[in-house]
C-alpha cells in the first residue's frame, strides 16, 4: 500500500513585499499563488504517476482561512479531480483557522475533509488503513483531547498539524512547556501508538521521534518566505508493507535567490525569485540590470546598504518566522 503525503501548500499565498517595478519587475500577471497552485498539481501528478492507494495532505492548505475565491476554486478542482482516482485526506492547519469544510463545501465521496480529530478508516484496493487524524490544535489539553478521540481506538499511522518536542526551525528549537502549543511524548501516555506520525506545520523538512514514534514532516510543498530557501520543497511517499517506510521526494519550485553582490548573480537562473539585500545604492541599478537580463525578477523594496538592518527589526524577523509556519 502506498500513499503521497504532501503538507503546507499555503495556497492562496503571496509572498511577502511588493514586487519591485521597472527593471526586473516579475512578468505580467504573475502571482506567487499561481505557483503554489503548480505546486499541488505538480505533487497530485506524482501520485498518479507512482499510481499511490491515497494522498494524505497534513494541513495548511489555504495560506489564509478566506482565500481569494480564484485559488478556492483552482484548489478544490485539483482536490476533487484527484479524488477521483484514489481517497484524498485534508486536514485543517492554524492558517485553515475557519476549518476546511466551510472553505472547501465539496461533497465528493472519496475526498476526506478532517476539521475536528477523526478516527478514520481508508478502504483502499490492497486493504484497509486506519488513519488518527488530528487537525492543530492550539494548547496542548486540545491536542490530548483530540488524540483521546482520533488515536483512542487504535491507528496504523497519525495525520497532525503541530510541533513536536525537538523539531527544528531556524533559530529556534520547539520544546514542551516553551510554547503552548508543542506536544511531547507524554501526550501519548496510555494511548496506542500509530506506527508512525505524518506531521505539517514545520516547514524545514525533517523527522524527529515522539516516544519511538517517528515524526515526518516532508516540509512545505513551496517556499513561503526566502529564509527557507535553502531547504527541499517536496512530499513524502509512504510504503505500507509488513514494516512502514517513507521516502522524501523533492519537486522543487521556482529557484529563489539572496542577492548582495555582484557574485551571488551567477546563482540568478531564468525565472528565479530574487531578493536584493544590503547592496549600495550605487551597484543597484546595473544589478537590477543583470538580474534581468538573466530572467530572473525581483521581488520586495530592494534593501540598501543601511536602511533596515537593526536588532528591533530582527527579532520582528523572527517573530513573521514564526508567524509564517
Ligand atoms: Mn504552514
């Protein structure tokens, strides 16, 4: 049995900062949402190209909880067409704040809209698989109430949105009683335990284990915010046989690039998103230059030598990281 898991799709999402304007400028009518959009087709075609039994997405699907009506409508077409080939789970993350069901009112039959924890059984051709889904939660009694009702029963594997003790953003280690929503091994306690967790949220890939229990977070389908653009975009494709495996798959999306001098311009290939940070006033115009005629675009205000950089505006960095999960 083999199932694609992908997570954090963020549809909908615009990237931060306007795009720049003149030279360089993205080309016309181009939307970051239109990739994020690419992104989930892109993933929906690996799982009919590797022919999986269902796709399971673990959350944040909309990057806000009232997506603009276009990539409502984009998204439920890609979800519902998938559905048609094999069972399609989605959970809701923290940015689906309202839930799925309302944003997604779709009524097809194979397509598992989970907005409140949900012992779920998944018929597939080669045999059954109970999936405990449990959608974020903000504290942790929420998530141990919804585990008592999703994992209770009992589970072959766990679909979440959360942090986990341990997991790994940067510049920042989530930990049990630091924030209040990360969950522990604890929270598992007189509990069965799925086989594995397959886990959003966290958009660095990663897997971190809970108790013995391993955590998989394939990371977010597309980058977000620039800070991430060092890390595979990508899904997870799990095997389910006497023993479960999974596999990282990465389907990168558009190159993103930091440029703060002339040297990072090689970086700059046809497409690429660029951001211009820290470079003098007097280099910007003929690197806008170059980054155009390498077709690459830029966006955000670029940032010259001076203008932001100061120990006010990186901690509010940190706190939009945050924010941005
Ligand atoms: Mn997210």
């Amino acid at each position: 049995m083999r199932l694609l898991h992908l997570t954090d799709t963020h549809l909908g999402a615009r990237f931060s900062g306007r795009p720049t304007t003149g030279v360089a400028a993205p080309p016309r009518g181009w939307s970051r949402a239109q990739d994020h959009q690419d992104a989930l087709d892109r993933a929906l075609a690996l799982a009919d190209e590797l022919d999986v039994d269902a796709v399971v997405h673990s959350g944040d699907v909309f990057d806000r909880s009232k997506p603009p009506w276009r990539w409502l409508k984009a998204a439920a077409e890609s979800l519902a067409r998938a559905a048609r080939e094999r069972p399609v789970v989605v959970l809701s993350g923290n940015h689906d704040r309202l839930g799925l069901t309302r944003t997604l009112p779709l009524h097809v039959p194979d397509l598992h809209i989970v907005d409140r924890p949900t012992n779920l059984t998944l018929r597939l051709r080669s045999g059954e698989v109970r999936l405990a889904c449990v959608p974020y939660r903000r504290n942790v009694p929420g998530f141990r109430h919804g585990l008592e009702q999703a994992l209770g029963p009992g589970a072959d594997l766990m679909v979440c949105h959360q942090a986990f003790d341990g997991v790994v953003v940067p510049g920042l280690t989530f930990r049990v009683g630091a924030q209040r929503d990360t969950v522990g091994a604890g929270d598992f306690d007189g509990l069965p335990r799925p086989d594995a967790i397959l886990c959003g949220h966290i958009h660095p890939r990663q897997v971190v284990p809970c108790g013995g229990v391993p955590v998989v977070h394939p990371g977010c389908l597309l980058h977000t915010a620039m800070r991430d653009r060092a890390f595979p975009e990508g899904v997870a494709v799990w095997e389910l046989e006497a023993r479960v495996r999974w596999r990282f798959v990465d389907l990168p999306g558009r190159p993103l690039v930091e440029v703060r001098s002339v040297e990072d311009l090689v970086a700059v290939t046809d497409g690429a998103m660029v951001a211009v940070r820290d470079v003098g006033a007097e280099l910007l115009p003929s690197l806008l230059d170059a980054i155009a005629e390498r077709g690459g675009f830029v966006v955000g205000q670029p940032r010259s030598t001076g203008t932001r950089v100061s120990s006010v505006a990186s901690a509010r960095d940190q706190q939009l990281s945050m924010f941005a999960l």
